[in-house]
C-alpha cells in the first residue's frame, strides 16, 4: 500500500510516497518543485513576491494551485503503480491565508479536466494574493484584537500563542479593514493547508487544529472557534472560515478531475491537511514529550510535544494542536535559511565553504556577535529590520560565517526555556541540518546531543504518516501513533553529534552577552 505526502512550503512543493507492506516500511519517491525554476512566470523570489514594504509578504496563491496540478502529473508518470495508493494527506506553511470568493464552492465541485486548474480558481479569488507567515504588516491589527480579547496573556491563554502579525487572525482584520468590498464578497478564507485540500477532494475543505492554532482565532483547548476572538477579529468572520476537523479525518476522496486529467483511480482517500510544523512533529517521530527537534528550513523552529498545554507566559512562544492529539510547543525564528544564505553569498562562497570557516573558527568566536535580522524578525519581536554586528567587521568573512550560526543558536536555545524541557537530545531537520560543522554548533550551544534524521523532507513524510493513520482510522484499524511512526523516522545513526565541554562552557558565558546585546538593539520593534 502507498500513501503519499505533501509539504507546500514557502519555497518549493515536495510530494513524499511511502509504502507500508506488513512490517517493511519504506520511502519509495521523493519528488520537488521549485516555484521560483519551475514557474517564473510568478515573479516571485524564494516563493514570495517582491514588495517595496519590508513588512509585506505575499505570494501568488495559483502559483500553488499550478505547482499542485504540476506535481500530481509528475506522480502519475513517476512510474509507481496509483492502484497501490490508498491515501494522502498534505502539509503547508502555517498561517497564510487564501480568500475565495462568492461561487468558488460550486467551482470547486465541477473542475473542468480540460482546462488547467490554475485558469478556474482564478476568477474566484477575492484577493489575488495570500499574505503569508514571513509578513510583518499587521501590529495594529494585533494591537486591536488583544484589546478587544482582554490583553496578551487572555489571547495567549484562549488560542496557545499572543498576537503575532502572521497569524491569520490580524492579516484577516488587516484585509477587511483595507478592503472591505473585497471582504464582504469572500465566501471562504482558507489556510493555505485547507485551500490545497479543497483542490484535491473538490469542495470546501475543512482544517485541523494544528494549522487552526496559528491563526489566534481558535480555542486552542476545545479545538473550536473562539467566538470572541471571531468578533475581535472582523464582522460574520464566522461564516467564512472552513470547519474544524480532528486532524485525522477522512475529508474526502480525490475528486473526479484528478482522474480525467491525470489517471488517477477513484477512491483515493483525502485526509485532512495540517501545518507544516505540526507535520514535521510527526514526520520526525516526536509523538511523545521529552526530546525537541530544530528544523532549520526557510524559517528556523524548534519543537516539542506536549501532553497538557503550557502556554508561554513570556509571550515568545507557540502552543499548537499537535495532529497526534495533544499540543506541541513552538518558537519561530524568520531569519533562518535565507539569512545563512546571505552571509555565504555576501563572502563568495558555496556551502563547502560555509563550513570551512565555520570550521577555521572557534567557539565564542573571540567576542564577535551577531543578530541576524536581515529581514523584520518573529522571535524577539524585532519590525525594523538590519543585521547587527559586534565586535567585527561584516567584511571578515570567517567570523561572518561563525557568528551568523551562533547568533542563531543561541537565539534557538535562550527563546526555547519556556517549554520547560529539559533537552539532552535533539533532532535535527531540515535542508541545513546536513551541515555538521553547524550542528556541532548547536550541540554545543544546547549542551545536547544532536541526531540527524535521515529524512529529507520531515513535513512531506509526516503528511505521508498521517495519510497512512487516517486510512487505518478509517478503515475501523486502532491506529497506535508510536507504530505508525516506527521504521520510518529513526535518526541516522552515523550522524550524532556531541556536545564538546570546553565549548558548552563558552556559549553558557556568552548567553547573557547575548540576551544583553539582543536587549540593547531590538530598536523600534520592542515590545
Ligand atoms: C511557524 C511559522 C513557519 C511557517 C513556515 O509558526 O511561521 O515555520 O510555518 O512554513
């Protein structure tokens, strides 16, 4: 039996396909596309458009819709046998949001096989572009809602997170407030997740709590709107937004165009899509509390399970529905891959080369600091943008390199403390996490040992998972997460990395050198 996954990232749109046979488990397929190769008729830079606003991020919601009917082509020719799957499921940025208007559920219901998809959604979209998780563009949308809610600590209480400019929520305010013909005439305001779901089954898709717990508008504990964050937010707010659903839900099965156009069997079950981040939590094999992983992906987090939500009274952090039941921490960090990128392209070099000064250089990096705030930064709340230098000169390149990796590190381990776990073993994911000179970094950083998962895509497979759990659920099977998970999401043994003693004793001395710095230059963004 297959079942497959797909992760909608910021970047790029994978599809992972597994098969279960009995005991033997294994990844058969791993298939991605770039939006920025693929589809440069977009015009969007690393998926995102360009905007003269630092703090606006948009992209082009059909540029997914393209990628999607794109990539179920690819699979259908790939050579694995469509009768063998019995189940997807999907994985998408978290927070981003897609406004359909009057009219598009009956477009939905009769896709048309010969013509693209991208040239039907078109005419529905209320708004031709989805504001997604790296905008920064609503403090006063977030400064409204938690007033109207009863303060910070009430909204992080009610939803598992206080307001942030990407939920959902703010951008939703954000558009009724800017746009409000555009508002009144939206029939459904989807997450990216459920808006790629609804494309796949053919109707208005429902989301799940995990994704539903990034948009400050959920009840984070009764997995249910919150009616006065609703209000809070924009008029009849309720009547837009798709249902909730337990992540594990059977929502449907691939609708009649995905046949006609590409071959697929009928009779393909459809599970509810979730976040990416709730996703990989799955994807890595954290289905119980104890261990973290750090992805370190477009945008860098760490995360955790967690059986009983603890809600960050410091207003850094996340609390998210996690799609095994239960919660799972989170802090997000924006500049991550790209701001890595940048130091590496700033000095020449490729990634080889990245490590060699990493490598050339020692830990603490002789004093030499760096706040890596290329773009308006999440986590500490940091709007007006710049990188921060100490110490140094941004044209020496070794100590450019080491310090754009601590600064993260130490960023990761001081805004993780208030998920209370003690962390001696980490999983590390991600497009970087390949890079051993940066996790002997985080090792040190952390004082834990950092496993590699051999896993290429965690979001992918983890949606892969949860298409294998659905189907089981379904088909009346108990299905017991620690066996779905097994065969699939063990570390790389080959991979552990040590904590050395002598560099955990630096970075425990540079922490409030950092803290410090971090607190003397958080400029107009502070809060
Ligand atoms: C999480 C967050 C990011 C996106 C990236 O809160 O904003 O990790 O999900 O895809």
């Amino acid at each position: 039996m297959l079942f497959i996954g797909f992760d909608a990232s910021t970047q790029s749109l994978t599809a992972t396909v597994i098969e279960v046979a009995g005991g033997a488990r294994r990844v058969v397929l791993e298939r991605s596309l770039v939006f920025d190769e693929v589809l440069p008729a977009f015009g969007t830079r690393h998926g995102v458009l360009p905007s003269d606003d630092p703090l606006v991020a948009v992209s082009p919601p059909l540029m997914w819709v393209e990628a999607l009917d794109r990539i179920l082509a690819l699979l259908a020719e790939s050579g694995i046998d469509l009768r063998d799957v019995r189940a997807v499921s999907g994985s998408a940025q978290q927070h981003g949001s897609v406004y359909l208007a009057r009219g598009a559920g009956d477009v939905l219901g009769r896709l048309d096989h010969e013509r693209p998809l991208a040239e039907q959604l078109a005419p529905v979209l209320s708004r031709r572009v989805s504001p997604i998780w790296m905008d920064s563009s609503t403090a006063g949308d977030c400064a409204a809602i938690t007033e109207a809610v009863g303060g910070p600590a009430r909204l992080a209480a009610l939803t598992g997170s206080r307001a942030f400019e990407r939920f959902t929520g703010p951008q939703i305010r954000k558009f009724w407030r800017t746009d409000p013909d555009g508002y009144a005439s939206t029939e459904r305001i989807h997450l990216v997740s459920s808006f790629l779901a609804s494309l796949l089954v053919g109707a208005h898709a429902p989301l799940d709590p995990g994704d539903g717990s990034g948009m400050n508008l959920m009840d984070l504990a009764a997995g249910k709107w919150a009616l006065e964050a609703l209000a809070a937010t924009a008029p009849d707010l309720g009547e837009r937004l798709p249902r909730i659903v337990p992540s594990h839900t059977v929502i449907g099965t691939l609708a009649p165009y995905w046949q006609r156009r590409h071959g697929w069997p009928a009779g393909v079950r459809v599970a509810a899509w979730s976040g990416d981040n709730p996703c990989s939590l799955v994807g890595v094999g954290l289905v119980r509390e104890g261990r973290v992983a750090v992805s370190l992906g477009t945008s860098d987090t760490i995360f955790g399970y967690m059986a009983e939500p603890r809600v960050d009274a410091s207003g850094t952090g996340h609390v998210f529905g996690s799609p095994t039941g239960g919660f799972m921490g989170l802090t997000c960090f924006k500049n991550g891959s790209l701001a890595r990128e940048r130091v590496r392209d700033a000095h020449g070099l490729d990634w080889a080369g990245f490590s060699a000064a990493l490598e050339r250089t020692t830990p603490g990096n002789a004093g030499r600091l760096m706040l890596p705030w290329f773009e308006p930064e999440i986590t500490p709340p940091v709007l007006d943008a710049g990188v921060r230098r100490q110490g140094y000169d941004e044209r020496d390149g070794d100590a450019d390199v080491r310090a754009v990796v601590e600064g993260q590190m130490l960023a990761l381990a001081r805004h993780s403390a208030w998920m209370g776990v003690e962390i001696d073993t980490i999983y590390a994911t991600g497009g970087a996490s390949a890079n051993i000179a940066l996790l002997q970094v985080m090792a040190d950083v952390f004082d834990a040992e950092v496993w590699r998962l051999e896993v290429g895509n965690s979001a992918a497979l983890g949606a892969a998972l949860r298409a294998f759990h659905a189907d089981e659920a379904a088909g009346g099977r108990r299905a017991d997460w620690d066996d779905v998970v097994s065969g699939f999401t063990g570390p790389d043994a080959s991979s552990s990395v040590r904590p050395n003693p002598e560099a955990v004793r630096v970075y425990r001395d540079l922490r409030p050198v950092h803290a410090a710095f971090e607190r003397g230059e958080r400029g107009s963004g502070l809060r």
